[in-house]
C-alpha cells in the first residue's frame, strides 16, 4: 500500500465517520484509530515487510451518534450473547435484494450459520453464529453503515 492509497484511504474514514478501522493482507497491515475529542489528532501506521509509517491528517473529533449506540437491555442475562461486526462496512440482512434475509428476529440458529453478510471494500463478508441459540433481536438496519465492534445481534444461548 503506498502513500497515496494510504491518504485515499484515511480520507474515505472521515468522509464515512469511521471511529476504528482495520485491514491486513499479506505483510501489510494498516490501523485506524480516530480519537476522542481530548485528543489531538488520530494515527495511521501501515506495516509491510519494509516498514512503512504514515501519519493521518488532523481529523475533525467525533461526534457521537445515535446509529452507533449501543442499545441498553433491561436486565443482564446470561443466557444473551452479543454478536458484533468483525470489520467497518455496510450490514446486509439478506443475500441479494428481494431475497429473504438470512435471519428473523424468533430463529433457531446453529453453529456456524450465516446471520447477516458485512460488505467492506466491495467485498461481502458472511457473519457467521459462533453459538446455537434463538434471535432475540437484530440490531441495525439493513444497508446500515457498521463499525469495527458494533453489535449486530443479540442471541439467547441455548
């Protein structure tokens, strides 16, 4: 990844508001990290086999957002896992537009089975269950920008 696609990159992050971004391939690997208000500027390090460093340009602070909260729930429950976006990309409820979506709110799910696919990149990412369990609800809209980390579903463990 050179400077350029490295500043095109870091650009795309502000114009979309990304708090947090991550992409590796091969021996190369960037991080971005926009901080809190108190802090004077983010960073942006790209790693390859010959090392390569790169500091972002000052970044307007973040505003908190509605979209990105994290809902409450009423009350803790053990039984209640929490599925979060592994990547920065846009949610997509079903395979292909007019299809149904992978899962309703109410489905038994199994190990293993697509919940909802992230595309980041022009590339789509199937979100796979880690546990068996029921949906108990989807937490973003379909075509809903998503960070790194943003919860996705809530699922009662069976």
């Amino acid at each position: 990844m050179n400077q350029k696609e490295l500043k095109e990159l870091i650009e795309f992050l502000i114009e979309k508001d990304v708090a947090e971004f991550e992409y590796e391939r091969g021996d190369v690997k960037v991080r971005v990290v926009r901080q809190s208000r108190a802090a004077p500027q983010p960073q942006a390090i790209a790693h390859s086999a010959p090392a390569v460093h790169a500091s972002a340009p000052a970044l307007a602070p973040t505003a908190p957002h509605a979209a990105a909260a994290a809902p409450a729930t009423a009350a803790p429950d053990a039984d209640i896992q929490i599925v979060k976006s592994p990547i920065v990309g846009t949610f997509y409820e079903c395979p292909s537009p007019g299809t149904p979506p992978f899962v309703k709110e109410g489905d038994r799910i199994s190990v293993g089975q697509v919940l909802c696919i992230v595309e980041a990149m022009k590339l789509m990412n199937e979100i796979e269950s880690d546990f068996a369990g029921t949906i108990v609800k989807r937490l973003v809209s379909n075509g809903q920008p998503v960070e790194y980390g943003q919860q996705l579903f809530t699922i009662r463990k069976d």
